[in-house]
C-alpha cells in the first residue's frame, strides 16, 4: 500500500473504499431467480420485476415474506 504524500493524489488506499450498502441480488429470468430461492431453503417468497413496462427485458428480485 502507497502512503499519500497529497491530499490531491490519485492512489488513494485500499482499506477506506465507498462504504456503498448491499444491494439486494438480481435475476435476469423467473427461473433463475425460483432456483436461487431453492438453493437458498426459502419457501415462501415473492418476485417483484424491477423493469419497466416499456422495455422487454426483465430484472427480477427476490422478497421473503416471512
């Protein structure tokens, strides 16, 4: 790990990061997200699409309902 000599230099240090919150996980098919939800022992879940109704691709993510 480089030391910063200036508050204005580029490399910046791999232990700070963005501090960003998890985003929940996301599927591009019904069934790949049903199988993830087997995989995972979930039984009771709902899948919301996350797209738009204009476009014809689909996002697909998983809510537990318990």
């Amino acid at each position: 790990m480089r030391k910063r000599s200036n508050k204005n230099d580029k490399w910046k240090s791999f232990t700070g990061g963005r501090n960003r919150k998890a985003r929940p996980r996301t599927f591009k098919t019904e069934a790949a997200a049903h199988a993830f939800a087997k995989e995972q022992g979930l039984e009771s879940y709902k899948l919301e699409n996350l797209k738009n109704t204009d476009t014809k691709d689909k996002k697909y993510r998983i809510f537990n309902n318990s």
